[in-house]
C-alpha cells in the first residue's frame, strides 16, 4: 500500500532560518535552550545560526555567542550558515561542524536578487568556495536548488531550469570528488502543490537516480505537509524543517512563510510508519518553550494539540 | 499523472462549526457578512448555524437572527444544523434550506459521550428522525459517521467499525427511499493521516462503490490538507472546510482544532487542476475580514501570504 522509506533524517532549520525570520528575533538564552532540546529530543542535525551581516539580518547578530554556547551532544551535527567567504571565516573560528554547500537558483531573476549574481557568475562563485572548502579542509555538503518551484521575481519555474541549476552544482562535487550528501530542491516562496513536488523530484530522480535527495518546503500556503508527505511517497529521506513553525509567526503579516513545522511533520512521519528517531513529547515540549519565548502564537498545530500516546 | 477529480464542492463550516468553537464567539453583523462574502465568492453551500442549547454553546445563540438575516443569492444552499427534534422544529421556522443529514459514531464510547446513546438507539434515533423528515417534507440529506479515524475514548477505529455505522445510516436512506447526498468521514478529532484516508477510503468505497463520499476533517495535528489531498486523489469530491480555518484560533489552547481552511484547501485545488468554483481573492478577503473580526490571528496561511495570481 505505501512505498514510503522506513525512516528520514530531519534538518532542524528553527534556530537559524526561523529566528531569522522572527521580526523581533529570538534572545540569546532561548536559542541556546532551543538548540539543546532538539538535540536531547533527537534531532540529529541542527543549524544553529547564520555568520551574515548583522546589519541587515540582526536577529542573527549572536551568531558567535550561540555557536560558543552550546553544549554538544555526540552525534549531532551542529551547523551554521554563511553566504560568502567572509561568513565562512567568521564560521570557522566556532566550533561548529562545517559542510560546505552549495547553492545555485532554478529562477535567474531570484538568483540575481537573493545572490546579486546570474547564472554563471553564481556557479563560478561556488566553485570557487569549493576549491575554498577544499584549502580549509571543509567537507562539501549538500546542494541547494533555491525557488525550484516557483518565483515571485519569474514566475513558474519550469523543469529543465531545474535540471539546469542541479546539474551546474553537481558537476563541482563531481569535479571534487565529493558526491553532494543531498540534492536540495527548495520551495523558497512557498508556491509548490504535491503534483508539483511529483513532477519536479520525478523528473529529478530519473536523471540522477543515485543521488539522494531533499525538500526544503515552507508552508507559506497551508500546503507544506501535503508536500513533503507526496515527497516522502517518492522517496526522499531529508527534509528541513522548524520546530513550532519558528519564521511563520502570524503576527509578521503578508509573507510570513515559516518552514513546514518539524513536531507535525514527525507525528505525520510516525504515524504513518517513517521513523524520525526523535522523541514526540521532548520536541513538543521544545515547541511550547520556543513559543513563550518569542511570546506569540507560532504556526505549529502538534504543540497545541497534543499527541496521541496518552490516548492509546 | 493525476487521476484527481475535475471539479469538488466545498462545504463551508466557518459560520457553523467555525464559530462555534472560537471561545468568545462572533458578532451577529460578522457572521452575517462571512454567510454573505462566501456565498458571493462562489462557495455553493454554506452551514450557517447550530440549533443547539444556546446555555451549553453561546456562540450559536443568535441561530434565528443569523438565518433571518441573511441576504439569499440565488443557486445557494444555506443550511443549518440541529441534534434534535427540537432543534429541527427551530430551524423549519426560519428561511434555511433543510436537509435531514443522518449522523452515527464509528467509535461507540465517542457515540456515548457526544450523543448520549449507544450505537443502537442511535441509529433508531436517526429512524425516527428519518420518518419525522418525511412527515415535514424535508428531504434526507447526507449520512456521517464521525470519528472515522481514531477517537480520544476508544483509540484506534479499525475500519469495520466505520463500515459497520455506514452500513446501519445507509440502510435507512434505502428504506427512506433517498440515496445518501454523500457519505461523510469524519475525522472528528483530527487523527487521521493520509495512508489511514487512502485505507477507510479505499475500503468503503471498495464496500459501496456507487455512493458519494465526502470527508470532514480537522486540521488539528496539522495534517489535513495532506489528508484532503489524499482524499482527492482517491476521488472524493466533498469536503467541508472552514473560511480562515475559523475554530482553530491559536489562543484557544489544547484542543484547538479548526476544520482544513477552506481559502488554503481551494488554492491547492486550484493549483491542482481541480475546480472548485470559488474566486481565490474574495474568499481571501472574507478570510481576513473575519480575521479582524475576531481580532486575533486564525490559522490559515493564505490569507497571509496571498495566491499567486499577481506573480503570473
């Protein structure tokens, strides 16, 4: 009946893309706690903030204090996030576990937006952070399709362009030697249907069949559920997620476009049979505490419901 | 690709089940705009209000002012609902279409609680109302089963338990002489995930292939546009929904649990190529109207972020 993987391996985005997206932002001590219960509560990867100009992104000012807080677990990744060589360097001084990405955009118009860069300047840009990554001793991570299913800047987001932006990246981790841990394909703008989500890793997964792949999906329109779950019916084994939908705080206004909700997504893993490895109640129970602190309702439906161990 | 329906219809709750469950309930003149804005944004049937006890639910108090209220546009169906004889004896006085929906609990201790009777006086309850709708000239409605998909009495629901209940209200619709407008699966307290939809489904429309199924679901646990969709692609065309998920106010603590957001649930419609007949932006607008209205966030996404129409 179900084609669905036994399990997944989920990426915690609540601390580094969610506090980056709360208005307010999130203080210091609550990061900390943030990214310790995940890690108690099994989450076996957590990026823990951005290394970005705190001029503009200030709610990720903290970066340094939050990479030197915490108290690591055996086992868990902690990773950050950086743009640009001077973020890496900022990176690198922490004792954070870096993996070097790569990004490229299915949209050209996003790409020039987001990265102030076209096509080619992005891709040799990233390949020369790769031959960085390589000097420094830095694994390579994973790569990053960005709008892969539609852009506010472009509009629809065709197929081949996100054959193209996959396999402009693929080639630096084959020219390096290092298969990329994951093949992203990221629903950046919140435009992606399930049919969508078919088409688009179908046609992914049949022209690099051996590369795992990734959804990074925000709920920006109630969708992000039915997505990753019409993922996971595909086979893909890695999702970002954000604990209490961390970034979607109904209060930020048109936009506000959280992460799909890591508490939900595992009850719906769970309940249908893919394990996550992470513990229900501990993660519910770092929702509650993420949401006192930012001091607003979060997005996050588990956390106000409950699970359903107590009723069995 | 998608072996998805043309076209559904949707069963607007808002008004109804919506309003019932936000704790300070809604103004009179707001319900009477939402009833209003939905009907003009396309929704074909809307649940206006409860003929309930007004000392055990204050929010319904008003029933007979909201139903003489409104202004009746053409080719819409405006219903109510009541749980009794009494119940029904207010509603034939005022101007609402009435259709005698027969209800029974796939989970006998839920049954209990909610109706006060074991299985077998329900269904001769629902007999007697059966025969009392045809002595009023009321025509039979739909037939549903409620907890289809789990219970917070009795736990899991196998799927003959919702056979069983189909079975008993659907014999009265024969002996009644009306086929069933729809069955409905409830999933009256939001445990449901797509596999178990794709299961009871698949089972009861393998059991009465020719009936019309329908689904009504919480979005409690944050799974249920993933479970609508897997309804759609098992091919049913009947789903109730709630006009900014109304019911699911985040402040109303545990237990908060709207149905699927109607506004969100038609934009992955939409996008999916399954019509729905409902213009995206007017409902967006009843969406935020009765956001403000109700002067806290809802849950819906949507109306947030808004469709995509401006992008293309």
């Amino acid at each position: 009946m179900s084609d669905l993987p036994d399990s997944i391996v989920l990426v915690e985005e609540g601390p580094r893309e969610g506090a980056q997206s709360e208005p307010a932002g999130i203080p210091l001590d609550a990061k900390i706690r943030l990214i310790e219960g995940l890690a108690a509560a099994g989450l076996g990867e957590i990026n823990c903030c951005s290394f970005v100009d705190p001029k503009r992104v200030p709610q990720m000012a903290d970066a340094e204090e939050v990479a030197a807080a915490i108290l690591r677990r055996p086992g868990v990744r902690y990773t950050g996030l950086w743009l640009n060589e001077r973020g890496f360097e900022r990176a690198r001084r922490t004792q954070l576990d870096l993996v070097g990405n790569l990004v490229a955009s299915a949209s050209e118009a996003f790409g020039r937006r987001n990265n102030n860069r076209g096509p080619e300047e992005l891709l040799a840009q990233q390949r020369r952070m790769a031959e960085r990554y390589r000097e420094a001793g830095v694994p390579l991570g994973s790569a990053y399709v960005f709008t892969a299913f539609g852009c506010a800047f472009e509009g629809e987001i065709q197929v081949r362009q996100v054959e193209r932006a996959a396999a402009g990246l693929l080639e630096i981790f084959a020219d390096y030697g290092d298969p990329a841990e994951a093949l992203y394909l990221c629903d950046t703008v919140g435009w992606a249907t399930p049919l969508q989500i078919e088409r688009t890793v179908g046609a992914i997964r049949d022209r690099w069949p051996e590369q795992p792949l990734a959804l990074h999906l925000h709920d920006t329109r109630g969708s992000g559920l039915a997505n990753a779950f019409a993922g996971l019916k595909l086979g893909v084994r890695r999702f970002d997620a954000s604990c209490a939908g961390l970034g979607g705080c109904p209060f930020a206004g048109e936009g506000a476009a959280g992460n799909i909700c890591t508490e939900d997504f595992v009850f719906l893993c769970e309940e249908s049979g893919v394990s996550t490895g992470v513990a229900l109640d501990a993660l519910i129970e770092c929702a509650r505490e993420i949401e006192a602190a930012v001091g607003q309702p979060l997005p996050g439906k588990l956390m106000k419901a409950g699970g359903l161990a107590r009723f069995r």
